[in-house]
C-alpha cells in the first residue's frame, strides 16, 4: 500500500507519494498563495493529490492514508486547524474537509511534528522511537516523538518548544511572552545577536555582507571573524541550554535539529553537543543524547505527514 | 486484591496497603536512619510490609503488586535507583533485591511521579488521564502523567521539570546549572526573595519571625505586609512561567501543585491561574489547564506506588 504526505506551507503546497520502505516515490507542488481562501488552497491540495497518483497510474485503493502537516496549533485529535499564521487560517476542519473530498482517511499535525516522525521512520533517528526535533528557522519549531508516535499534547498547543521560556523577562516573543527559547534560538535570534556584535567591531567582516543571515555568520566565523564567533558562541550556549532542559524532562534517545541555522555543521553541532553533556542532569551517571542535524530536509515533512 | 505502596523518604519509610478502590487501609512506619546501609534500609522496609500484611491478616497470595517511591533519579525500567541524595545511594538495585526478598513484583519510580500517579488515580486530577505535578518543596519535584501512566523520560533522569530553565545564568541550581525553575520556585526561593525584600523594608512584618518560612510569608502577607506581598507576587510569577511552559509542551488536562508552599490557598493558586490563562501559547483559542492544590497529601505517594 501506498501513503500519501502532504506538507502545506505559507509558499508551497508539497506532495509526495511514499512506499511501504518510507521511500518517496513520486513528489509534487503547487503554490499556496496564501492569500486565497481555505477552500480554494484545500481544492489544490486535492487535485495535487489525484493527479500525482493518476501521472504514477496509483488507484485510491491502492492509497492507505493521507497526512498532512500544517504550521500552526492543529487540533490532530479532530484534524482541525485551530491557528496558523502562515496562511492565516482559523478554525479550519482540514482532514474532515480533505477526507470527504479525498475518499480517503486524513490525518493532520503540526509541520514540525511531521518532520520529526520523518526522520525517525526513515531519517537520523531510524534507530530510535523517542526523539526530540527542534527546527531553527525564522521561529523555533518543536517536534515529540515518544514510543514511534508524534506526542503533541492532550489538548491542542502542545509540543511548542519554542515557547518554554529560556530567559523569563527576557527577550520579546512573537507570542507575547518575554524570554522564550524562539526569541534566543532561532535564525531571527542569531541575526539579532550578531548585529548587536559587528555594532561593537568597525573591522568585523560582517560588514562586508549586505544582509546578515546564518551562512553569512558561519561564513565570517570560519575567516576567524571575532563578532561572528562570539555571536555563535553565544547562541550555542542559549540553544544548549534548551536542549538540556528537554533532555532533563523526555530524557529522548536523540535529539535532532533541522531548519536553516541546522546546516552549520560541525561549528555549530559539537559546542552544542559538549554543552548538553555538561550540564544534563544527573551528569554523566545518566544517558546524555546525541545532538545531530535532521538527515531529510524537506522530504522529512512529506515522509512524516504520510505515517501519520 | 491488595496492592502495597512505599514511600522512602530521607526521614521515614512509609508504607500503606492499598485496596482495589486505592482507598488505604492500613498504614505504618519506620525511621529511615539514612545514613545506614542500603542493605538495612531494605531489610526495614521488608520488614515493615511483612509486618503490616500480617497484622491486617493479609496473605502474600492477596497482594497484586508492590510500588516504592525513592527520591533522586531512578531507572524505573530497571528498578534501580541511579542516585539519591536524600539517602545517599548510587546505583542500587532497589526493585530486584526488593522483589526476591517480598517474593512479589516490585516497581520503582522517583517519589513526585508517585505523587502524581496517587492524584490522578484518587486525588485532585482523579477525573483526568494527563496532567502535570509541581511539588513545591526545599526544591522542585516534577510528575508527569501521560494517558494515566507515569511518564518518566526514556531513559533514567526525565521528567526532571524543577531542572529546566527559567532564567538561564541566573540564580545558581543544586543541578550545577544556573537559572532552573527549581531556583525560582522552590520553598527555598520563596524565602531567598523575601529576605532580600525585607531587607528593604524596615517596618515589614517580617522582622518579627524567628525564621522566614513560606508559612511566615504568607501570614504576614495576608496581614498587608508590603515586602511578604511582593516576594509572593514575584514568586507567582516565576511559578507560573515553569506552569506556562509545561502548558505549551505536555498541554495535559490539570496541573497540580504539591509541597509545603502548595498549602498557601488561593493567594498563591488564583494569581498563578490568571497569570498562566494569560500567557499559554495560542491564548483563548486552546484549552487551558486548571491549576490546583493536590489533595491526598503524604498519601498521595504511597496510593500512587501502589498503582505502578
């Protein structure tokens, strides 16, 4: 049998078609444009569907389910999206709209639980069923995986990692809080921070770049760039410290990151990894988790979504 | 069929045989006398089960299971207890030397995952299958109940909620971290907070006690004192942002709130409910938990090992 996962974006609307070895074998997109009504984004997602099957000749007896992974606080237990600011939608019964439409049985998560059930079923955590994914990216998302299945709350808003505070009165957040890990660990975080560091270096090369971003930062920090450094060692320290206290309350297997600021590699990985050993509790009588960058990229969404 | 549940403690060995409606209906107790050999302290505890069967003319044969409870970091997988400070143990094999010697099947969890499993099978969360427990003593236990069962961590050393961050760098931790909850939250925290508050108030009520204590605290706060009023409000607010968080990560369906400052009313849990409905991400769109005082007390740890 074959599965179907969709990962519905604020740009793009992803399909992919996955085997039983979790093998995407067919993918496809469209645009989102989110601006449209729901509706008319959930008529796309269906003819993206029954068209990459008919183009690779799949019945819809031949399909065991759909999943679909959405940003936002999704209400999986009923399929509903309660809020998502990507596309801006609100109390929106996606899987019971998209099953009815489909003639297929539709489940729907958040994106970032997705892709942590991505990479555990075919990813970096294959070997293991409890995992903790933080994708960095403009915010911070957070993925459970506790025995194989996406854990995101008994009620609708859980799993937000990125809103546990690391700094309480700290740093405003884009939910109204002050001080979450969101505001010191995403991309947006690392920005700020490396601004705040090249202000105080007149000869930093970051003022060589027009726009500070992640890669622009690693990229000075490995020409032995000061501000640079600083602001990777800073931001290694506020992520670390995010992952211990996850450590210290799921005690997961692995813990994975994905997102842009994921794919700096060793500079960012190992600092992080020698702090998280450090300061677990319990020290080293206890299983201190391995830190790694999520293996799948974007298809981890898709892979996720269809095992749903 | 009866079920027996111990609680140890730094202090006392409590132990109660529980019946199928998780009603205790005998208890007794022995001094732990901590700084004595595990092998004793296990041979107390032996003894102190044989001796209540038998003084409640309960057979082996009767008894469906045994629990313990143990402070300190337990692999409850494997019924050892990694390390306790409490009564000073480091790798001990609790539950196997317990269960050849009551020849019953023993199970250990660390004492606040008992606490919580004791209300929610008969206590303040007995209508609910996930919630969190805060105990709220010299430090600051967590218990996390998932789909009625005790949620521990993969691995020995989860659910360690008083060991995650609320200002990361601040206040130092007994964990060698700076800033968890535990150093914000705990009885002595409290009490930390309100010297430096009286400090800076001559006239404050304070003054007046032999030793500061959550009790003191409150007493004189009630009597309109403005320091005692302060650190209770600066208090609740370090509370609820440990509260907010394990919201937006477990979303459960109540927290409850144990220890000795749990005992201070509603001058502590309706601030910390105000502050906690404000803050949880997503706001009035989700479901917020109520926040609440446990209410079975000591017994809610040995009820809950019991019910292992």
């Amino acid at each position: 049998m074959s599965k179907v996962g969709i990962d519905l974006g604020g740009t793009n609307i992803k399909a992919g078609i996955v085997n039983e070895e979790n093998e995407i074998i067919a993918k496809g997109q469209k645009k989102t444009f989110a601006q449209r009504s729901a509706e008319e984004i959930m008529k796309d997602m269906e003819k993206l569907v029954e068209e990459l099957l008919e183009e690779h000749h799949i019945s819809k007896e031949q399909v065991e389910k759909v999943g679909i992974g959405c940003p936002g606080t999704i209400d999986s237990k009923t399929g509903t999206v309660i809020y998502s600011n990507n596309i801006v939608w609100e109390n929106i019964e996606l899987g019971a709209i998209m099953e009815n439409s489909l003639q297929l049985p539709v489940k729907v998560y958040n994106d970032a639980d997705c892709a942590a059930l991505g990479e555990t079923v075919a990813g970096a955590a294959k070997d293991c069923n409890n995992m903790i994914l933080l994708t960095l990216g403009t915010g911070v998302g957070g993925g459970i995986i506790l025995d194989g299945k996406v854990f995101d709350g008994y009620y609708a808003g859980g799993a937000e990692l990125g809103h546990t505070t690391l700094i309480a009165g700290g740093e405003p957040c884009t939910c109204g809080r002050k001080g979450c890990l969101e505001a010191y660990a995403s991309a947006t975080a690392i920005i700020r921070i490396a601004k705040k560091k090249m202000e105080q270096e007149k000869e930093s090369l970051l003022h060589e770049y027009n726009e500070i971003d992640g890669v622009a930062i690693f990229e000075a920090a490995k020409n032995n760039d000061r501000a640079a450094n600083e602001a990777i060692d800073e931001y290694v320290m506020y992520l670390a410290e995010g992952i211990v206290n996850f450590v210290n309350i799921f005690r997961p297997e692995k813990v994975l990151l994905g997102g842009g600021i994921s794919h700096a590699g060793d500079r960012l990985i190992q600092p992080v990894n020698e702090y998280v050993k450090k300061y677990c509790f319990g020290g080293n009588r206890t299983y201190i988790p391995e830190v790694m960058q999520m293996k799948l990229g974007n298809d981890a969404g898709i892979i996720g979504a269809a095992n749903l």
